[in-house]
C-alpha cells in the first residue's frame, strides 16, 4: 500500500512538472506551432495519438520533428499518467490555460487537425465528470483578463456540445460513478448532486448565441435519452452481476441519474424529460404484460432485470417537488400515449410503489395533491385512485376494490371534507370542481352501504355538499351534484337510482361533465343510429300484430302474400328510412278491403266504394277560446282548472299583443296573475316547459304593449316576501327580454309609392279603353255585349285577374284581404328603439332596496342568482339604451351600485360576472360626448365611476380565480380604453371650439381624469 | 310536411306497382271541406230538409226565419220569417207524400205551419195551420215509407203493399182506396209534380203533455190519437210520464203494418217506445238503449232499422222486426265526447250522418256501422243533419249560422 502510494505522490508530482513545463512553454511560445508542440508533448504522454492526421497538418518542418521525435510511453504508463493527471490538480490547472489563454490567442490559428489532437483531446478523452467541473465555470467567465471573451465562451461552448453530447459525456460521467468502488477517488453524494447541478444548469449558461444542441428543450433531450440508455446497457452488463443492484441503498450512478432528473425538473423541462421516459416505460410495461400474464405480477415485474431501474430510479431523486413534476408530466403522457388502466397501473406500481409506502411526502402528494389540488383527466383520476387509494391491481378497464378499505374511507372523507364546504364551490375553478367531485364519486362508487354507515359524517357532508350544489346557477355544477347524488343513491339503494337531472337517465355518470370529450361526437352519431334500428325495428312490429289480426279472422287466402310482405320488411336495411305511420296503415287498409269485399259477397250492394277518410281527431278546437283579457285572469286565478289556466295561457299572448283598450286596465291584474300562477305544477308532465315558456312570453308582450302599468306591478312583486325565488328570477329574465325588444321594436311604414299623376295615353289604345295597367298575367280588356236597350250610354269591359300569390283557397270559402308578398314588399320594416323612454321605469325602482334584507328577500347572501340577474338585466337596460340620453343619466345610478362593495366584491363568481358585464355595458351606452362633457364639466360622478370600473376590471384581472371573470374583464378594459379614445376625441374637438370662441377651458375640468391605456404607457387626460 | 314525408314514401314504394300507391293514396286522403257553405241565417240554424224534386233546400233558425236555397247556384231563394222571432223554428220538413210543393216549419210558439211553395217563395199564408200547443225541443216527423226501391231490393213486390193497403185506415176506407192508387205512383218511382198532395197526411209530434205523442192530420188540422191514449173503457193502459219528456219521434209506415203508423219515440230517460196506433194504449215494445234523453231517430228507406242518437257518447243502429215486434241493438258506436242532436239516413240506405254536439258531422257505413268520415267545420253544436232525396247532397245545420253543403260518397248512377 505503501508503495503505491508514495508511487503515486511521484507521479503525480511529474504530472505536475509537466504540466507547468508545458504551461511555461505555451505562455512564452511565439508561434502557434510552439504551443502546438508544447501540447503534444503532453498530450502524447496521455493519450493514444494519431500521428498521421497530425503530420498532415501544416505544422512548421522544425516542429514537426520534434513532435515526431517525442517519446510514446507504453500502455500502462499512460494510464497511470492519466489517472495521475485527471485525478490529481494538474487537469483544472492546464485545462485554465487551455480554455483561456490558449482559445483566446492562440486556437484560431490551430490547424484542424492539430485542434483535435492536441487540443480537444484534452476534454474529450477526459473524465468527463472532471472536464465538466472546468468547462462549465467558463461558460460564465468576464472579460477580465485581457482575453477574447467571445472566442472563449464559443470554444467552451463547442466543447461541452463535443463532450457532452456528440461523445455522450453524460452517460460516461454515470459509467464513472459507477466504476468508483475500484477507482481511486470516493465520490460524495454532495459531488455527485453538484455535477449534476452542473450539468443541468449548462443550457441557462449558455450564451443566447450558443449552438441550438444547447438550448435546454435539445440539451435535456440528449441528456434524459444518454442516461435512460444506461437503463438498457445495463440488462446486458450486469446481468450476471445481481449484487449491483440488489444493494438496499442507491448507487452513485442511479444517484446522479437521479439528481440530474430533478435538476431537470427544477428547471421546467419534465416535459422533456416525460416525453422520454414515458414511451420506454410503457413500452417496457407493455412487453412484460404481454409476455407472461399468467404468473403472479407483481413477481415477474421484480425479477425482469430491466424493471431495476425502473423500481429505483425514483428512490433516487430526492427532491419532493421534482418527484410531484415527474409524476403529473408521467400522467399527462400516458394519457396522450393512451395507456389502459392496467398498464397505467403497472406503470405507477413500478415506479412509485416502494416510495410511496416510505416516503409520506409521496403518499400525500398521490392521495392528497393528486386527487383534491391539482386536476388531470379523469383518466388518470382512475389510475392515481387504483394505485394509491385502493392499492391493488385493476380488472381490465374499471376500479377494483381492494381487501383494505381504511385507506378509500379516509380518502373519501378528506374529499367530501373539502367537496362538502361552499367555499369551494364558489371559489374554486370549473376543472377542479369537476375533478374533486368525480373523484368524489368515483370513490363513492366503490363504498357499499355497511362502509358507509360505519364512516361518521360521510353521508351528512354528501348531503351539505349536493344541497349546496343544487343551488348554484351554473348548470355544470348543478350537474356534478345530481351525479354524486345518484351514485350515493345506488350505493344505498342500487334498485332505486336517484335522478335529480331528468338529463342524465343513463346509468353511466360522465364525469367530465362533459367538459373535454373529443369523441363525443361519435357517441352521439352511435346512439342515434341505435335509435333508429329501434324505430325500425318497433314499425316492423305494428304490422307484425295487425298481421295476427287479420289471420284470427280467418282470412287464410291473403295470409301467404302477407307473411311474404313481412318478411320483406324484416330483411330490409335497417338503415332505410322506414315510417311507421304508412307502414300500420298499409295492413289497415287491406283489411278494410277484405272486409268490404266479404260484405260484398254477403250482401249484394257495393260498399267498395266507402273507404274511410282520416279519421284522427281532435279536440283542439272545441276548447272554449279566452277572447278578453279578463276572462284570462279569472282563468289563471283559478288554481284548480289546470286545463283552463293552460288554455289562457296559450292565447295570453296573443291577446295582449292585440293591444285591446281595457288593455291598461287589466294589465297589473293580468301581471300579477301571470307572476303568481304555478304553471308548471299545473302542466301536463313534460309539458312544464312550455307552459313556463307561454307565461314568461306573455309577461313580455305585457311590459312591451303596456309598460307603466305592468312595470309598476312586477317591481313590487320583485321585492315582495309572497313571491319564491324562481319567480323572482322569472320577473328579472322577463325584464330583461321585454328591454331587448323594446329595443329592437320595429314598426312598418309604408312605401311612398311615386306615380305619375298624369296618365299618358299610348297611341295605340283607344282613350276610352281602361289602362292596361295592373297585376302581370292579366287577361287583355274584353268589351262585354249588352243585352239592353241600344240607346246605352255606357260600353262595359272585363278582364281576368290572377289570383294573387299569397292568396290561399280552401274549400268553397274564398278568404278575402289576405297580405299578398307583394303588399309587404312596399312597405319598409323601420327598427327603432322604443326603449329609452321607459328605461327609468325599468332600472329605477328595481334598484332601490337590493341591498335591505327582509323577510324572504336577501339578495346580497342567499339569494345571489337574483342579484346577479338583476344586474345582468340593468346591464342589458343599460345597452338597450345606449347613445340615448337616458343612459347618461341612469349611469351614475348604476355606477353607484356596482361600486359598492358587497356587489363588486361578492364572493360568488355568478355576481362578480353579472358586475362585469353591467360595467361593459355601461361603457358602451355612454355617449362619447357626454363624458367629454362630464369630464369637462367636472362630473365626479361619472369620472370617478368610470375610472372605478378601469380599477376594479384590473383588479379581477389579477387576482380572481374564475376564469370567466377574466375574460369578461379583459373585454371591460378593451371597452374602457375604446371608451375613453373616443370620449379623448370627443374632447379635443370640444378644446377646439372653446379655442375659436377664444374661451378658455374651465379651470375645473383637471378635477376628473380618464386613464387611457395605450402601448406608450398611461395618458392621462386632465 | 307529412305530406312530402308521404310523397316521399310513395315514390320510393313506386316500382312495386301503383296499387300500393293507390291505396296508400286512399287510406290516408284528407277529409272533404263543404261543397258549399250556406250563409245568411242570423240566428242557429235548427233545421235543414230538402225539397223532394227539386234543387231546394229549406232551412229554419232560432229567429223563426224560414229561408229556401237554391243548392246548385247556393244562393238564397227567399226567405221569410214563418215564426215569431222570440221562439223561433225548431223543425222544417218535407216529404213527397205530402206534395211536392209545401214545407212544413214548427215552432216553439205552439204551432205548426203548412206552406205551398210559389214561384219565387212561400205563401204570405200558411195553407195549414196546427195549433198543437206544444212548447218543447222535439222536432216533429213526417210519415216515412219503404219506398220503392228499398222494397224491391227486399223482394216485396207492390202488389202485397196494396193488398195490405186495403186496411190501411180506422177512419176512412175511401182514404185508404186513395192511399193505394197513391202507393201505386209511388211505386212506380214516378215523382209526381202535383201540386197538391192526396189524402190524408200525417205527422207525429210530441204532445201537450210533453210525455204523449200525439199524431195530426195534416190536411184537417185535427188530432188524430195520443199515445198512449188517455184511458178508454177497460184497455189497459201504461202511462209513460215516468219516462219524462218526449224527445224524438219518427213516425213511419212499414209494409208489414197492414197500412196501420207506427210510431217510434225516444223519452228523456233513454228509453224508445215503439207504438203501433191501432193499439194506442199499449206501445209495441219498449226499450232502453241509451242512459240519457234520446234526441234523434232516424228510420232507414226499408223501415227495418234506424239509428238514434242521444245526449250520452252512444250512436244505436238498431233493426226492426215487424213479426215479431221487437227492436234489437244491430251495432252500438261509442263517441269520444256526447251529444247527438240529429240523425239522418241517406235514401239509398248506404251511409248515415250524425249531428254532433261537439262541432262534428259524422258519416257511418250503415251496413257496417263502421266510421267512414269525421266532419269538422262547424264551429258551433250541430242541429240536424239530413240528405237530399237522390243521396247527393247532404246539409248540415249548426248553431253557428251556416248551412254546410257535402258531398261525400256519391252514389253511382
């Protein structure tokens, strides 16, 4: 020992001689070949050299004898100089030299050759995990010491693509670390994690213009697949070397492997990392599925020598955060790649299931992280619950249960924990939503009733969260309770399935909810095929029965013709379109014609000639028609007349839209009524619908025929304690269609026809012949004879007229004044806005009192979805009524409202949404004018409200968690500064004309500003 | 839309042969509107009948208005008002064997009114005059009899008929002798232009008291009998006020009667008394079809059954049996809503139509009693039905003021 170590020091210390030999030789050379020389010197002591391409080179007659004159050690001397110089300090001492004096004076002159002989080589042929620690510190050298910086950090940059890449350093840095049992230094793990530190942070070094191949998407790339290809060498290396790997601790290479991954991951490049490693796993999950299903699996997965890696690899990485970035990225693409649940199973089992019994922060970041904070497809929501929550390998394509349940129970309690709060519903974004509640039910599902009842608060926090659901005004959420709901239902009671939605009948529950389904689509086309081979298949019956029928009555003689007639229809393409009406009727009608053919053989007459006609029937006419208004209302009051309230609504409608005088008079009766009447208990099943459809048109044509009156009665009634919540809303969507049409009322005037006054009398006719004028397809004018006296005055004609195009006949009754196309041809359709006169009426009284709470009414808390409504009528009101005056002056108002804090900062998204879309309006009703105006004239009002609104929009931008909500105030700002480059517009030309009239502008208009935001920055306006 | 649905069906149906396509085409055909829709009442219009020969049609209203119609140009002929307008017509009524050239109106003011029909209108006065003081809603009935086609279909040959007619009268053998020179013309399917109508006529009409019947002769103006009539001597009579009003009567004269009237007449508690007036005290038969007031009876051309309708959702085609007289329920047709106020028979015994309460004509096959067509185009309860005597045409009468002409299934010829 002793030799070989004093051994040692001395050869170390000629390394060192040499090494500063050559140094001094270079530092004082004066020609490039001198440094050449000086190199090779070295070189030639170190590495096996190609003297050939060497000679080849243009060096200097001198010099090259002296190369060619240098002694070449044996073999084993070079090794152990190499060993001496790489281990020892001579390598980072000349390897300082070479990256920076040598590159910077003296390598642009190195022939190629002699570059990567005596240059390169130095790097290349290296301990990699030694030329890294010197190359990579150069990457970030200054220009100090006189040297070209440029050339410098492009020659470091070179070779760290030679080294690392095109000579797979990395791979060569994990050989090494392997290899260091029988080498000489030990390496420690911090070394071992500060390489890899290194390396990873090579791309962030490298200069802008750095080689593409390091660029860090490239660079990781090469990296991941240099040190996965270990994962593969190894089968064949160590295959008879199983000590290697059945050591309990990780070894150094697998722990550089692994500090490298997390470095990557630390460095947002998992993506890169996944897409290399997903493919190999499921590949190699693939081939052992494949291959031997028969035994158990879970031994054949740890004896494949090539799971090793696999099993050990996330053992290695130590940090937490590279482990949750590998495992979502892992997620995200087997579910691109379209793994089956039981490869994604396998897959999750190889990799994490030593981990995760060992590690808690593992074990939280799959049950906890995976399932409640972050969201995936539902898919791998599936995988992450087989694998860390129930445990135990899957059944083909579904949830399997396994032995132990504490772990669901808990699970499942930390969901509805969280599921169950109204917090998270109002805050929490649409994905998650969607995601915690499927997983929520899809542990559900696997719970039975005896598990359920053990647990304590389960059943009680399903309920709260369902409830709290239910009341939400968005339709997904309303959705996703009605899904847990029945899930929870058939665990309890599997023959009697809850439905709270009369949308989702189908058993199977979409847990996504329909929010990413790409193939939805073929689901649709699927399902409606099916239908139709069902309708076909049940008008291929109808006949089949009629065709029993006929047989009992013992008409034997058409039997064989018709059996024939069915089968035809059996064997037809299902794909036909069939209709079952013509189908039953065909049969019908033979039947009619035996009949009366056996009549007519029993009796004499003929009766062949006595088909029937249709005889469907209905009773629709025979209804008594409500033909007054009032009659309506005593209809719809009478509560117990279901069929008479229905039939009052059905002419509501149109009898109010009539107009009649006594109009005015019933209207608040007729208003009240209709808010009032429960039309949809009353309506026939299925048909709720619609009869909420004809009440809620009714009301419209109401406030549009009659508005004073009925406004006056439904803003009581809108704040009034005797009316539910769904009235409420009602009252609100009625408001708001009412606006909208008033809005686009149109009304018809007639065409100014031009004729000429002064017929002109063609030369051709006769004076006293009627023009020829009059509808085409007119008969030429015929004199008709007299038959009286010949002393008569008068002459007589007549010609035929068409018929006009839009005149209909039937039967013998001919309809007189019916609209002919061509009447309405001449006259002009003129949209105009009835609305802004009445837009106080609208928005005035329903915004007193929104904010008292009263007995029933509590529209800032509990009754949300009416404020929101309320406001998303206002804004509508607002639009409809935009670049009228009225909108100016209902501005302030309404500015006011949302201003105030518990409306602009409500906790639940629907009202933060109804603000926004209120605010937009409003910027666009205003008149640019009248806030140029507003500004000028000091209106604080108005200023400060829109300046608010600009405030309050970037507010929501940055910080509120519906996503909606950020969108829709992205528009508010788009508006706001559109709004306020018009209105600055608006204002230059009002400067202008205060300068012709040689009028100062009031010294009061700095007092209001508007921001206008444009690429420059803020412009303020004062 | 159905339409090309159908259209659509048809064509591709069209290379298995055009019977498909014609019965397709039949099974499924519209129903006809009206030919032609008779305006001009100004109240309910009551009652329709047609002239026997000519293209007439007489119409009575609530408002005692009696119009004539001509029924090939559908404009009115005259019209005049026969009653008072406060009571109104309930009936109008011809018949050949009354004379070609009257109408008979019925009132609710207690009479009814025999008209001769002048050129261009009625009488100013009424040629007969009944005061039968009667004040309800049964329309009357003229005498119907087998004519003679409906016999010969039947194998009857006229000469039984006037064997028979030989003790045709209580009253009058000379009447009868007339009667029977009558049948004769009649049966040789000669409609005879005289203007007056021979022999004694008669017509049954609900009573005074409004549970008799009570026949008049037409030409005197004199009652006949009541039915059943008021006790005399020991015969044994029934009494059929418990039967409650007299609704409907039709009154007819079957070959097998030896030349005697019967009498059928549906009560207000759904039952039908069948009365022979040689036995005035004790009806033929009695019996209860329906379980509400009977409103319409119609006797067929041959006197062997009829129908009869009724305020409940019932229609009853029935048959006769003169041997051995009794009255059976031939097919029974349930109505999806109640209430049939008038009943027709065409001539040629092929179909028959209801009037209904609920707006709707209904056509029958009356061998059969299967549904042939349902009518909608009153707007307003339906008051009577009735054919013309050559089967062609068919009126309906309704509430809301028209007359609606049909033609539906005209016969061959």
């Amino acid at each position: 020992m002793e030799v070989a170590s004093k051994r040692r020091r001395e050869l170390e210390a000629a390394v060192l001689d040499k090494v500063g030999e050559v140094i001094s030789a270079v530092r004082s050379a004066q020609r490039v070949d001198q440094v050449i020389c000086a190199l090779h010197s070295l070189a030639v002591l170190l590495f096996p050299l190609d003297y050939s391409s060497l000679l080849s080179g243009s060096i200097d007659q001198r010099y090259r004898d002296q190369v060619l004159s240098a002694k070449v050690p044996s073999e084993e001397e070079r090794w152990e100089w190499w060993q001496a110089f790489y281990h020892g300090a001579a390598y980072p001492t000349l390897a300082r030299v070479l990256l920076l004096d040598v590159a910077s004076n003296w390598l642009a002159c190195f022939p190629l050759s002699a570059r990567v002989h005596v240059y390169d080589v130095f790097f290349v042929r290296g301990l990699s995990s030694e030329v890294v620690q010197t190359l990579v510190p150069c990457l970030q050298q200054n220009a100090s010491d006189g040297h070209d910086i440029n050339y410098v950090l492009s020659n470091t940059e070179r070779l760290l693509v030679h080294c690392l890449l095109e000579n797979d350093g990395v791979l060569q840095m994990a050989r090494e670390f392997c290899r260091s049992e029988d080498s000489i230094s030990e390496w420690t793990k911090p070394t071992v994690a500060r390489l890899a530190q290194m390396v990873a942070s090579i791309p962030d070094k490298a200069r802008l213009r750095a080689p593409v191949s390091l660029s860090s998407h490239l660079f990781f790339k090469q990296i991941t697949i240099q040190l996965l290809s270990l994962a593969e060498k190894r089968d064949e290396k160590v295959l008879d070397k199983v000590s290697f790997f059945s050591k309990s601790d990780v070894d150094d290479a697998l722990q550089f492997v692994g500090e490298t991954f997390s470095r990557i991951c630390r460095r947002g490049s998992a993506d890169v990392l996944l897409s290399e490693i997903s493919p190999r796993i499921l590949r190699h999950v693939q081939s052992l599925l494949s291959s031997d299903i028969d035994s158990a699996v879970i031994d054949v997965f740890e004896a494949h020598p090539g799971s090793q890696f696999w099993l050990k690899m996330i053992e290695a990485i130590k940090d937490v955060y590279a482990v949750e970035r590998i495992s979502e990225q892992l997620l995200h693409h087997l579910v691109t790649e379209h793994a089956s649940d039981v490869e994604a199973y396998w897959i999750l089992w190889l990799l994490f299931h030593r981990t995760i019994r060992h590690q808690t922060s593992v074990r939280s970041m799959f049950v906890d992280k995976f399932v409640l904070w972050k969201t995936f497809p539902i898919c791998c929501l599936r995988w992450i619950l087989q694998f860390a929550v129930l445990e135990c390998p899957p059944d083909s394509n579904s949830l399997t249960k396994g032995h132990s349940i504490s772990g669901l129970v808990d699970t499942l309690q930390r969901l509805l924990a969280v599921w169950s709060k109204k917090e998270f519903v109002q805050s929490a974004s649409m994905e998650q939503q969607t995601y915690v509640s499927a997983a929520v039910g899809l542990s559900l599902e696997k719970m039975s009733k005896e598990e359920l009842d053990e647990t304590k608060d389960v059943m009680h926090l399903i309920l709260q969260g369902v409830s709290c659901r239910l009341e939400s005004p968005n339709h997904l959420v309303r959705k996703m309770a009605s899904g847990v709901a029945l899930v929870f239902s058939k665990v309890i009671d599997p023959k009697n399935p809850l439905y709270l939605d009369d949308s989702c009948s189908s058993d199977i529950i979409d847990w996504e909810f329909g929010l990413a389904t790409p193939d939805k689509g073929n689901l649709d086309t699927s399902d409606c095929t099916e239908k139709d081979v069902l309708k076909s298949k049940a008008s291929i019956l109808a006949p089949e029965s009629d065709f029993n029928h006929t047989a009992n009555r013992g008409m034997s003689n058409n039997v064989k013709s018709k059996t024939k007639k069915l089968s035809e229809f059996k064997i037809a393409d299902p794909d036909e379109i069939i209709d079952p009406v013509t189908l039953n009727n065909e049969p019908v009608s033979d039947i009619d014609d035996d009949d009366d053919n056996a009549s007519e053989n029993s009796e004499s007459s003929s009766d062949s000639s006595l088909q029937p006609y249709d005889l469907s029937d209905d009773d629709t006419d025979l209804k008594r028609k409500f033909s007054q208004l009032v009659d309506v209302v005593g209809a719809l009051r009478k509560s117990d007349d279901a069929d008479g309230v229905e039939r009052a609504l059905d002419v509501a409608e149109n009898l109010v839209r009539a107009s009649p005088d006594e109009l005015r008079h019933v209207a608040s009766d007729l208003v009240r009524t209709l808010v009032q009447v429960r039309c949809s208990d009353l309506a026939v099943e299925g048909e709720e619908e619609s009869a909420e459809d004809k009440r809620q048109r009714a009301l419209v044509a109401l406030l549009v025929t009659c508005p004073f009156e009925s406004l006056d009665t439904l803003n009581k009634l809108l704040y009034s304690p005797n009316v539910d919540i769904s009235q409420r809303i009602m009252i609100l969507d009625v408001m708001t269609d009412a606006a909208q049409e008033l809005a686009n009322a149109k009304t018809v005037k007639p065409k100014h026809r031009t004729g000429s006054l002064i017929t002109s009398i063609s030369e051709s006719q006769p004076w006293f012949l009627p023009s020829g004028s009059g509808p085409p397809g007119a008969t030429s004018w015929k004199e008709i004879s007299d038959t009286g006296t010949l002393l008569n005055w008068s002459s007589r004609y007549e010609r035929e007229l068409p018929s006009k195009s839009g005149q209909i006949k039937r039967g013998k009754t001919r309809r007189w004044s019916l609209r002919s196309s061509s009447v309405q041809e001449n006259q002009m359709e003129w949209s105009h806005n009835k609305f802004p006169v009445h837009a106080a009426a609208f928005m005035l009284p329903a915004m007193q009192g929104f904010d008292k709470k009263r007995h029933g009414v509590d529209l800032l808390d509990r009754d949300f979805v009416v404020l929101g409504k309320l406001i998303y009528m206002l804004g509508v009101c607002m639009k409809c009524a935009a670049m009228h005056p009225e909108a100016s002056a209902l501005a302030p108002p309404l500015l006011d409202l949302l201003r105030s804090r518990e409306v602009s900062h409500h906790k639940e998204a629907y009202v933060r949404r109804a603000v926004l879309f209120a605010a937009s309006c409003i910027l666009v009703a205003l008149h640019p004018s009248y806030v140029a105006s507003s500004l000028v004239e000091g209106n604080l009002e108005v200023s400060k409200g829109l300046e608010w609104v600009r405030i309050w929009a970037l507010h929501v931008v940055e910080s509120d968690t519906d996503r909606e909500c950020y969108t829709m105030a992205m528009t508010c700002l788009q508006l706001h500064s559109e709004m306020a480059f018009q209105a600055s517009r608006a204002l230059e030309s009002v400067e202008t004309t205060f300068k012709t009239r040689s009028v100062g502008l009031p010294s009061n208009l700095s007092q209001g500003t508007i921001k206008i935001p444009t690429h420059k920055g803020n412009i303020d306006f004062v | 839309m159905a339409t090309i649905v159908k259209l659509q069906h048809i064509s591709s149906f069209r290379g298995k042969g055009t019977r498909n396509l014609i019965r397709e085409g039949m099974s499924k055909r519209p129903t006809p509107d009206p030919v032609a829709v008779l305006r001009g009442h100004r109240a309910s219009v009551m009652d329709a009948s047609f002239h026997p020969s000519r293209p007439l049609l007489f119409t009575g209203s609530a408002d005692g208005e009696l119009r004539i119609w001509d029924t090939v140009q559908h404009r009115t002929v005259s019209s005049a008002c026969v009653h008072s307008a406060a009571h109104g017509i309930i009936c109008v009524a011809s018949s050949p064997f009354i004379g070609a050239n009257k109408v008979i109106s019925q009132g609710r003011d207690g009479t009814v009114k025999c008209w001769d029909i002048e050129d261009g209108g009625l009488s100013r006065n009424p040629s007969v005059t009944i005061k039968t003081n009667t004040y309800h809603f049964c329309k009357l009935s003229l005498v119907k009899k087998p004519s003679a086609h409906a016999l010969q279909a039947e194998g009857h040959s006229y000469h039984d008929e006037t064997e028979f007619r030989g003790t045709f009268d209580l009253e009058s053998l000379d009447d009868s002798k007339e009667k029977a020179e009558r049948g004769l013309t009649e049966c040789s399917n000669v409609v005879r232009e005289d203007t007056h109508a021979e022999g004694p006529n008669y017509v049954a009409i609900a009573g005074e008291l409004s549970h008799e019947v009570e026949v008049w002769d037409l030409n005197t103006a004199e009652r006949l009998v009541q039915l059943p009539q008021s006790s005399v001597g020991g015969s044994p009579n029934i009494s059929t006020s418990e039967r409650g009003m007299c609704m409907a009567v039709q009154a007819f004269l079957p070959t097998e009667s030896q030349g005697s009237l019967n009498v059928l007449a549906g009560y207000e508690d759904g039952s039908m008394l069948w009365w022979d007036i040689r036995h005035p005290g004790v009806p033929v038969t009695s019996i209860k079809f329906h379980s509400e007031p009977v409103l319409s009876i119609s006797i067929d051309e041959s006197c062997r059954g009829g129908i009869s309708g009724a305020a409940d959702n019932k229609i009853v085609m029935f048959s006769l049996d003169h041997s051995m007289g009794s009255c059976v329920v031939k097919k029974e047709i349930s109505l999806e809503r109640p209430g049939i106020s008038g009943t027709s028979i065409r001539p040629d015994g092929k179909i028959a139509a209801t009037a209904g309460w609920d707006h709707r004509v209904r056509i029958y096959n009356y061998h059969k009693g299967n549904a042939l067509a349902i009518l909608k185009y009153h707007h307003a309860t339906c008051n009577s039905v009735s054919y013309s005597s050559d089967s062609k045409l068919m009126a309906s009468a309704s509430e809301d003021r028209t007359v609606a002409l049909w033609e539906l299934y005209p016969p061959k010829t």
